[in-house]
C-alpha cells in the first residue's frame, strides 16, 4: 500500500497521535503505516494461500470462458451447444469403438488346449449367436474356419499360430479370400485382445467367408506341402 505524506498525515492524526508533526515525510509515514497495517489483527480474516490460490483459479476460469463465449456466434448459448455436441461425439465414439487399450505385443494362440473340430467350433459359434453372444460367437467362427483350412491340408497344423498368422498363410492358398481372411482376424482380435464389442454383422461375415471358404478350390501353386512349407 502506497501512503503519500498528506494520507499519513491525516491517517495519524485520526488515530489521535496529535504529537505527530504535520509535516512527517513520505518515507517515515509509509513505513508508519506499513509497521500499523502488519499488524495481526488486520489479517484475522484474510483467506488462506488455498484459498486464494483457488480464488485466483476461478477468476481465471471465469475469464477464460467469458473470453470463449465472446467469440463464439450466440455467446454463452453457443458454447454450451457446442460443449453437449463435443460431449456426444466422445460418447458416440467411445460406445462405437470400445475402450481404448493397448495392443499386445504378442498376441495369444488361436486355440486353446482342447482340440475340437470345425464342426464342433461351428456348432458352438452358432449356439453363441442363438443367443445374440456376439463375441465367443465370432471367436468360434474365426477357430471353425482356421480348423477347417487345417483339415482340408490348406494350413499345416501347428499349436500356437495366431489368427494373424493363420490368416496370412491362409491368403497364400486363398489369394481370392486373403484380404477377407485378413479382416476375420482383425475381427478375433478386437474381441478377444482389444476389449472390442461384436454385433451380428460381424459374425455374419464371419459365417459367410466360412462357407465360401468351404466351397473354394485352392490355388495349388501356393499350397503348403506335405512337410508344411509353401511350395
């Protein structure tokens, strides 16, 4: 607080010290008044370092979205149009793509320890999606059509293979299907590594390919051989 020497000078002698000289100068009576002003009782009720820290927030906040509704067409009723729009397009995504999360670096094997064959992984696929369990259906649709390509010589058998990678060989014997094969893989794993929901479509395509996989003559030339490489 700046004191000049005539507000000293009448703040002293309001204070009824008469026997302060009409003519103290500047310097003294600041620091008169600054010794006077520091003293405790004058900051009973100052708020607290939080509480003026958050003072300082909200005043800050408050200008800042004063500032945003100044420059948005229909002031604050614009802003908080656009705010609920915002709100929705995040919710829309976050229902439409799952929560996000990270990939594996190695994703799991295919199957699990309980060799079944593709007509036992069908059976179970279609009874998950009789009762609209679009996930396990879908997992059990990719494992029917892998198993299936393993029984007709297409893939060689091998424990621990990837859909990805199931797929990938897969689309070496099927080059009319590889891009369709590459898609039902990116299926089994949003569902089973990426916390991702089925629907109905999904397994429905999964189902189709498994049937025009079924009803596909192979391309010999790319076939694997006997001793499981690609001739």
């Amino acid at each position: 607080m700046t004191v000049t020497g005539d507000t000293a000078t009448t703040w002293l002698r309001a204070r009824g010290d008469g026997d302060v000289p009409v003519d103290t100068s500047r310097v003294p009576a600041r620091e008169a008044a600054e010794r006077e002003l520091s003293d405790p009782r004058y900051h009973e009720n100052d708020p607290n370092l939080l509480q003026r820290a958050f003072d300082r927030f909200w005043d800050w906040l408050g200008g800042l979205f004063d500032s945003a509704a100044g420059a948005t067409p229909g002031g604050t009723l614009g802003l908080v149009v656009i705010g609920v729009v915002v709100v929705l397009l995040v919710l829309g995504l976050w229902w439409r793509l799952g929560t996000p999360r990270r990939s594996p670096v190695s994703a799991p094997a295919l199957f699990d320890d309980r060799p079944q064959s593709a007509a036992e992984h069908r059976t179970t696929a279609e009874a998950h999606a009789a009762a609209r369990r679009w996930n396990p259906a879908v997992q059990e649709r990719m494992r029917a059509i892998v198993r299936a390509l393993e029984e007709r010589a297409l893939l060689d058998p091998r424990p621990g293979r990837t859909a990805d990678e199931a797929a990938a060989e897969a689309g070496r014997s099927l080059p009319g299907h590889a891009d369709r094969l590459r898609a039902a893989a990116r299926s089994f794993d949003d569902v089973t590594y990426g916390d991702r929901t089925a629907d109905e479509a999904a397994y429905l395509t999964l189902r189709t390919l498994d049937l025009d996989l079924d009803a596909t003559k192979p391309s010999l030339a790319n076939a694997p051989s006997p001793g499981g490489a690609a001739s």
